[in-house]
C-alpha cells in the first residue's frame, strides 16, 4: 500500500506543479483524486476536508522536521497511511 500511496502522491504533485495557476493549494488540488486516495487507503469513508486535513499536516511535519532523510512523497505516504487509517478507525469506532 505504502508504494502506491507514494506514486500517488508523486502524480498529484507533479500536476499540481504542471497547473501552477490554479487557485489551490496542494491539499485541495489533490483532493480531486479523492476517489483513488479512498481506494488505495481501503478507506471509503475518507472524506475531502480528512484529506486535506492530513496532507497539511503531513506537508507542515516534513517542512518542521527539515528531514533530508526521506524524501517528500515517500515521507508523506507514511504520514498519510498512518492518519488515514486513525481516521477510518474514529469513524468505524475500531481501535
């Protein structure tokens, strides 16, 4: 799942840097492929404003960490997983 989380990520920024004049931020652009984020996260009940909420943090983190370790879309394949998945557990009621 990871991989295909980060190759995700990867086409959503590489389109949003292709569609630099759109009057969004990175978040809300990728927001458009909500529908393949959902299916690659097992997560049908991801909503867009969970996303968003998740890619800023997860873009906010990254910048904070300043970590040249890992890079951008791998990093936040991880972020966005491991929130996904606490948020699809709140929603579910699971632990």
């Amino acid at each position: 799942m990871n991989r295909h989380i980060q190759y995700l990520i990867e086409e959503t920024t590489d389109a949003f840097a292709r569609y630099d004049n759109v009057n969004a931020d990175y978040a809300s652009f990728a927001c458009m492929a909500i529908a393949d984020f959902k299916s690659a996260l097992n997560a049908p009940h991801l909503t867009e404003m969970q996303l968003r909420r998740i890619l800023r943090r997860g873009a906010q983190e990254h910048r904070a960490r300043a970590s040249s370790a890992s890079s951008w879309s791998s990093f936040m394949a991880r972020y966005v997983i491991t929130n996904a998945n606490q948020n699809t557990d709140a929603h579910t009621g699971e632990a």
